[in-house]
C-alpha cells in the first residue's frame, strides 16, 4: 500500500525514520528512570554508510528534522539498520530549548497526524527527515 512519506519520495528528506520499542520503557513509562536510561539510551539508529556521507561518528549529537519539527539526539552508527532508513525509540518525553528544538528526542515531533493508509493507524514508521552534526 503506497504512503505518503517513504523512501524516495522527497529530495529535501531522504531518510525514512522509524519508530521502535526499546527494552527500557513502555511507550512513555520509565522515561524518568535514570538507571533504564543509562542501559536503553535515547539514539538515532543509522547504517554507516548514510553517517559517513554525513562526516557522523558513534555518538556525535546530531540534529534530526523535517517539516514538523527539530530533535537533538547522539547518534549510534550500526549495520543493523539498512541504508536510507535511520530508527528512534518511542516513549522519550518532549522538552524544547529555547530554538524549540527537542532535546529528549520525541519521535512524535517528527511524526505525521495523517494515518497509514491500509490501518489506518498511527505513521510513525513512515517519516522522511534529514540529519545533521551538531
């Protein structure tokens, strides 16, 4: 079923975003848990290949964007994810600096209200964004 943001599809935004559970929270519960946090911490998930084009390292804070809004979050460079897709945990609680810049790195601020179009449901998984070194 085609969806309105996927790979290909834009020029300005080439990487598809995700969202995932992590084993440190359900959905928001346990953001605040500071030992949760240091085992599950909040990072941008990107194939080596899509970092390299981007001068990024394991790590380096990186700017997420697109339309919508603006994250900050390190990011983990892992060949685990394919090139043109990056991955971020659900559940991280919005915080804005002062630019209106998430800092806790809500994957809600980067999603879409329009629902898939087979479910119906929430297009958390089809996101299109851009990242950047900090």
């Amino acid at each position: 079923v085609e969806v309105s943001e996927g790979p290909g599809k834009s020029d300005v935004y080439p990487l598809q975003l995700i969202g995932w559970h992590t084993l440190g929270r359900c959905h928001s519960i346990h953001f605040n848990n500071e030992e949760l946090k240091s085992k599950y911490p909040q990072q941008l998930w990107m194939n080596p290949k899509d970092g390299i084009v981007r001068g990024l390292t394991n790590d380096d804070l990186v700017v997420v964007w697109n339309d919508r809004g603006k994250i900050m979050v390190p990011v983990r460079l892992t060949e685990e994810i394919i090139p043109g897709v990056t991955a971020l945990a659900q559940g991280a609680w919005y915080q804005s600096d002062v630019n209106g810049t998430d800092v806790n790195a809500s994957i809600n601020v980067l999603t879409s209200a329009e629902p898939t179009p087979l479910a119906k449901g929430n297009p958390q998984h089809t996101n299109l964004v851009e990242v950047k070194k900090i």
